[in-house]
C-alpha cells in the first residue's frame, strides 16, 4: 500500500471512530445503556475494534516509510 492508501484507510476509520462516540454519548445521555445494554456493548466493539485497526494501519504506514527511508539512505 502507499502512504496515501494508508492515510486514507486511517482517515475512514478516524470518521467512523468519531461517528461510533457521537452515538456512544447520544446513547448515554438518553438513558439508552440500561435500556439497550447488548446495542451499547456492540458499540464500545465497533469502536474497540476500530481504534486498533486504526492504529495497525498507522504503524504500518509508519514502518513502510521508515523502510523507504532506510533503502534511500542506504543506496
């Protein structure tokens, strides 16, 4: 992947991130948790899984620039 494919990968999951908090804080502040308790905890997984693929996609981009790098100043 490039550093573009990367960032934009990272960007998608950064506007779902965002959006998955915003219903997070809708949901709390209607009362909703105790009402819908497993929609609430299907939640906090789409977040949970979307913070860590975001952060995989942010070191590999970060390792492939740094490869780049490296072959650069080594040729």
């Amino acid at each position: 992947m490039s550093e573009a494919d990367y960032q934009r990968v990272i960007d998608a999951l950064q506007a779902l991130i965002d959006e998955t908090q915003s219903t997070l804080e809708r949901f709390e502040t209607a009362g909703m948790v105790e009402k819908m308790p497993q929609d609430y905890g299907r939640l906090l997984a789409i977040l949970d899984d979307a913070v860590k693929q975001q952060r995989a996609h942010t070191l590999a981009m970060l390792n492939a620039s740094a490869c780049i790098r490296s072959s650069v100043n080594s040729g």
